[in-house]
C-alpha cells in the first residue's frame, strides 16, 4: 500500500470505520496484540462495510467469502486500547471486491494496512455470483481507487 494519508481517509465519506476494544486475551505472550487478532479487526471492518453499505441481508441469496487478505503490520498493539479499521473498495470486478483497510491506533497512528479480496457468492449453486445492478451501484459509490490512499 502506498504513503497513507489518514487525514484524507478520516475525511473521505467512502471509507467505512468500525471501533474495536482491545481484550485483555487478544494479547500474547509477548504483551502485545497477537497479529491473528489483526485479522479479525481487517474481518470486522469487511463485515461492517457489507452490511452497512452494499445492503446485505442475512438471509439474502448471496453471501461473501474471502479469497485473499494481505496484512502488512506496522506496529504493536497494547491491551487496554482501542482500534478503528477504515474500510474501501479498491477495485471492483464482476463478481468480486479488492478492499483495502487501515488499522489505527487509539493515539492515531496505524497499527496495520490490508488488502482483500471478497468474492459475491450464490447460496444456491456455492459459485460465484456476479453482482447485481443495485448492489454494483452501491459499491461504485463507494469505489476509491485513488493509489496515494
């Protein structure tokens, strides 16, 4: 991911923020946040742009799975403590997502960037799904493609 601009990415109306609190058992034996707790912020904030923002509906026809999740750690994390995970739509295919995300600290700072891949998938066949009109304007509005994030 390239230079991170989070003054422009707080500011941006297409980046969808989640809050997380930071669990005592989150930490490891090192002190710090396990980096496999890292994924499971990136996945809250994938989950939260679904079904706040591209309509999702749990007993809908579709349903997300991810094919791919890079996450490049940039510093520690502390119990106690809080986190936001910004989430937006990198790129958009015909039945899939690239996303990107940024992990920030309590102080401001980035703790993590990552990327996705989610792919739209039928409940019907379990095959990928391409996306509706409704749901591909929906994550257009969102599409932020801008490489300096």
């Amino acid at each position: 991911m390239p230079e991170i601009d989070l003054p422009a990415l707080r500011a941006d109306p297409r980046v969808v923020w989640v809050e997380d609190i930071l669990r005592f058992g989150d930490t490891d034996m090192n002190g710090h946040v396990n980096n496999a707790v890292f994924a499971a912020m990136a996945e809250s904030g994938r989950v939260n742009l679904f079904r706040t923002r591209l309509g999702d509906d749990e007993r809908g026809e579709t349903f997300w799975v991810i094919a791919k999740l890079t996450i490049e750690f940039k510093s520690e994390l502390y119990y106690p403590g809080r986190v936001r995970t910004g989430t937006w739509i990198r790129h958009l295919g015909r039945s899939s997502l690239g996303l990107a995300q940024i992990i920030e600290r309590d102080d401001g700072g980035v703790a993590a960037t990552a990327e996705a891949v989610c792919v739209q998938m039928s409940r019907a066949t379990r095959r990928p799904e391409p996306f509706s009109d409704a749901r591909r304007r929906l994550a257009n509005e969102l599409l932020r493609s801008d490489p300096s994030t």
